[in-house]
C-alpha cells in the first residue's frame, strides 16, 4: 500500500499544482532546498493563501508543506481549516521562504533578511493562483513579508497568528468579535470569508 507522500508525489505533475512545481524546481535549480507543494490541497485553483515562515523540521522530512503533516503547528492548521468548512480544494499552504531554514533535527526561524530577499520568490507563487480572494499572513515574521508583497487587485490580505499558537488561542475563538472584518464579511458573504472568520484567531485579540 503507497504511503501519503508517495500517493502526493503522484499527482505532482497535475494541471492544477504543476505550475507551482515549476517555480519549486526554479528554485532547487538555484541550490535550495524547497519541500513540494500539496497536490491534495487547491494548487492554482485556490480561493485561500496561507503563508507560515518557513518550512519546519516536519516538512524537511516529508518534504511536503502540508497540513497533514505530523507536528503541532500542521494539526492545528488541519482542525482550524476543518471547523471553518474549508474544502481542501479551496486554499493552498506555503511560506514566505519557501527554502528549508531548519533541518530534520533542528528548528530555526528565518531572519528578516531571508524574509525580504524572498519575497520575489513569494510574489511568483501569489501571481500564480487565479482564483485567489484572500491572503492569510500567519505569525509575526510570515506578516513582516506583507508590505513587500502586491497582492492582485481585490485581493485582501488578513493576519493571525501562528498555527504553532491556535491551540491556545482556540478556547476564546468563539469570542472573536465579527467586528474585527465586518466589511469583509459582507463583502464574501457568499463566499469562503464567513465561515472562516468564526474561527480565525486574530492578533489583536490575546488568548
């Protein structure tokens, strides 16, 4: 029986994560280490960017950014995008650097630098999703790259915090006040915002 990442390296050459893939090899082309995007998730067809820091120590052994795999911050990211009712179709995950920073046996965080050199980098992967309707900055560094990105017109970019965080912040969530995004709500109300905004922790609101 084929495990998860093979099943996932299977579909990597489909039409709606192949571009993505080209612009992953553009970069090992370079010398770095870039884990594959998730075929089982929206590829360019995504409604839903999630951008984190960089690939951890979990996605250096997969080498997957998904929220399938097996550590804390991917848990809390698959059970946040779940209550929310998110079609896995509907968002893509990825991060700021797309390079591996940390290795299989340590964690490290990506320096401001790294953050805005790449930012070229990320642009190419936002410019890639014709579908895309919102940009979710996740952590205070993945939210340091915002002003150096352009999202394309009518795209609206949110933030909240770490999914290495969500955990504690989940016992409050249902307190978040709606007020928070209230015009985006209206604006997607017939569209993936609603649901999600009843469960996104927010950085302004403490745990």
């Amino acid at each position: 029986m084929a495990t998860p990442e093979i099943g996932r390296e299977r579909l990597l050459s489909a039409a709606h994560v192949l571009p993505l893939m080209d612009l992953v090899r553009a970069l090992r082309a370079q010398g770095y280490q870039v884990p594959n995007v998730d075929p089982y998730d929206g590829g360019i067809y995504a409604q839903a960017l999630f951008l984190l820091e960089s690939p951890g120590p979990q996605a250096v052994g997969t080498q997957f950014i998904s929220r399938d795999n097996p550590d804390p911050s991917a848990k809390n990211m698959s059970r946040s995008l779940d209550q929310a009712g998110f079609k896995r179709s509907q968002t893509f995950l990825w991060n700021v650097v797309p390079y591996c920073v940390s290795t299989l046996e340590q964690k490290r965080n990506a320096t401001p630098a790294q953050v805005r050199c790449a930012a070229a980098d990320t642009q190419l992967f936002i410019d890639c999703l014709r579908e895309l309707k919102v940009v979710i900055f996740c952590g205070r560094r993945a939210q340091g790259a915002q002003q150096c990105l352009r999202l394309p017109t009518g795209v609206h970019g949110l933030q909240t915090f770490h999914p290495g965080q969500w955990l504690s912040t989940m016992p409050v969530v249902a307190k978040i006040s709606r007020r928070r995004f209230g015009g985006l709500i209206k604006l997607f109300q017939t569209e993936i915002l609603p649901s999600f905004l009843q469960v996104l922790p927010t950085p302004d609101k403490a745990p």
